[in-house]
C-alpha cells in the first residue's frame, strides 16, 4: 500500500489498473434489432472515461474475430451496451470486455 492523503492505496489501483474487465450480466431478446435476429444486453464492470472493446466468437478456438463494439466508453463501478445480435444462426456465441483492439 501507499500512502494517498491518509489512506492506503494499491499502485496498481494509482495508476489505473484494476484488474480486466468482467461480464457480471447479458440477456438475449429474440426477435428485435436489425432483420429481427434479436439482441444482446451486457453489462461488465469497468472504470470512468477508460474504453473498451466487445468482441465474439462461435467458438472459443479462434481469437474473438468479430468486432462487436470497438469503443464503448466505460462509466464509474460497470457499464451496460445493447448490441445486435452479431451472429444469427450461430449454436452458440462467446464475448469478450477488453481494451480496444488497435
């Protein structure tokens, strides 16, 4: 810990960090959103004026290829985004919260 005004703090929480972050919540709506394919509700824990980047996958042996939304930009304690539905027909679908991809 470091001294901050009286009160112990982490460097790494001083300089930003934090740890990455974490999908807490998501729901599904079928049948709304462009073409009807339906929409995702996700809401992960984040930090104010820090952005960050969802992406997916239909299987977890890829990298995350699909840019879901490249620059979301995170409120104070978690952050909820609705997005369409970025892969109609999938059996199943993967995300992931991370800094934006560059």
């Amino acid at each position: 810990l470091i001294y901050n005004d009286g009160d112990g703090e982490s460097i790494e929480n001083l300089l930003g960090g934090g740890g990455p972050p974490l999908i807490s919540d998501i729901f599904f709506t079928p049948g709304v959103g462009i073409g009807g394919n339906g929409q995702f509700t996700m809401t992960f824990t984040s930090r104010s004026n820090v952005f960050y980047g969802i992406y997916g996958s239909d299987d977890l042996n890829d990298d995350f290829p699909l840019e879901i939304e490249d620059a979301v930009l995170g409120a104070d304690g978690s952050t909820t985004v609705t997005f369409d539905n970025p892969n109609p027909g999938a059996s199943a679908l993967f995300f992931r919260v991370e800094p934006p991809r560059l």
